[in-house]
C-alpha cells in the first residue's frame, strides 16, 4: 500500500502528462479555427472592389465641386488619377485641353492619387449625376499597384464600368490600358500589363473599346520616353498632345 502523499503525487503527474479531454477539445478548436481563416483568406473582398471616400480636404472639396458644377452640355468625359487630373495643369496637359476639347465640351473628372476604389465611391456618390456624355474615357488602376493583385486591379476597374455603364448607357466608354511606368523592367509593369490584359478580355462581352496605346511613349525596348512622361509615370505636354492625337481617332467616330 502507498501511503497517501505518494498517490496525490501521482495523481498529479497523471494529470500533467494526460491533459483533460476538455483541454484537448479547446486546442482542437482552435487550431481548426484558424484553419479557416486561412483557407478563407482567399474569399475576402480586396479593398480595390470596395467602393471607399478619401478624407483630404481638397478631394473633398473636389467631389463637391464636381456635384454642383453645370455638366449639361458636356460631351466628353474623362474618368481617372492623376494623369486625368493633370490635364488641367498649366504646366502639362492644360495647352492641349484648351486646343483639342475646352471646358464646355469636356469635363475633367481625374483625382490625385486616386484607387479603383476611390472613383468607384465617387460614381457611386453621385458625379455622374446631371451628366451625358457622347464618349466616356476611362484610365485607372496604377495606384493600386503598390497593394493589390493584378487580379484584384482587374475585378476594380471591371465593376467601375459596369457602373458607368449603368448610369451612362448611351455613353461609347474607351477603356484605357493602364499606361506605362518607368524602364520594361519596373516591377510594377507585371502587375498593370497581367491588369490591362484581362480587362481587354472583357472588350466584347460588355461592349467597351479597349484602346492601347502604350507603345506611342515608349522607345523600342519599351522604356518609357523621357520627353513624354517627366518622372516616368506623369505626361509632359508632349505626352497629353500623343494621348489627344490617339484619342482623336475615337472621339471623331
């Protein structure tokens, strides 16, 4: 017979080496948990496909600009970032706005920095309102580089022109190929050429002109030409008179 203090120490040890089935089920739990979460990573909805407001003041104070301005008589619209925005800037695409198109025909809609998601809130919260336009030119997605998939970029601008679409169906949408950055070999030009290239898989089934004219700015190994893009992503000038002159094609017809 064992006296008592040595079967509590062994009843202890037992229960150390032998964890209660309650312990078990909790670690099973868990571990099947975040399994899960793992599995279903996939199956979360990118950031570039949810529509999301920036809070700058001055993008604010654009959008607002945009909902109240008079866009009856506009013809032509322009969707997109920067490269859209600039064209109002008197040091790059201003000259040629003026030359080719003016501000009762055209109507800028580019904002700085902007994401897929980011004019799909702004369509979404009411610029297009009050707006017919006979062409609708869309250029959007090299931001969205740095944090989505070519994949994610795609499925972004994709559901921005199922809602142009939408809200404009008697507009002829142009859907740009994301343009060029940098030399052939920047990273980045995987991700937006793989983008680009399912989008323009699209063209036929949801009834929008796919138009590429990426190679007009680069040289023949495919580097972006300094002479028309200053930092190589921005148009100079030059840049916006290539981009008028490729789109005059279009807008004649």
């Amino acid at each position: 017979m064992l006296p008592n203090s040595e079967k509590k120490a062994i009843n202890i040890k037992l229960f150390i080496r032998r964890p209660s089935v309650f312990i078990i089920k909790i670690i099973l739990s868990t571990l099947l948990s975040l399994s899960l979460v793992s599995c279903n990573s996939d199956l979360v909805e990118s950031d570039s496909t949810i529509a999301e407001q920036r809070s700058n003041s001055w993008w604010q104070q654009r959008h607002q600009d945009i909902l109240s301005a008079d866009k009856s008589a506009v013809k032509l619209l322009f969707l997109g970032d920067s490269i859209t925005q600039q064209w109002q800037h008197e040091a790059y695409g201003l000259p040629i706005w003026q030359q080719y198109y003016g501000d009762e025909f055209a109507f800028n809609m580019g904002f700085s920095g902007d994401k897929t998601q980011h004019l799909l809130w702004r369509i979404e919260n009411g610029e297009l309102n009050g707006v017919s336009p006979d062409v609708t030119v869309l250029m959007i997605g090299t931001n969205n580089v740095e944090d989505d998939k070519a994949e994610d970029i795609a499925e972004g601008i994709n559901l921005i022109i199922e809602q142009v679409q939408l809200k404009l169906p008697q507009t002829k949408l142009i859907v740009h190929r994301i343009f060029p950055r940098g030399n052939a070999d920047n990273p980045a030009r995987l991700i937006i050429d793989a983008a680009s290239q399912i989008i323009s898989s699209k063209a036929n089934e949801q009834s929008f002109i796919y138009v590429d004219i990426n190679e007009r700015f680069e040289d023949g190994e495919g580097n972006v030409l300094d002479s028309l893009m200053y930092d190589g992503l921005h148009l100079t000038t030059k840049g916006y008179q290539v981009w008028a002159d490729a789109l005059s094609e279009y807008i004649a017809n």
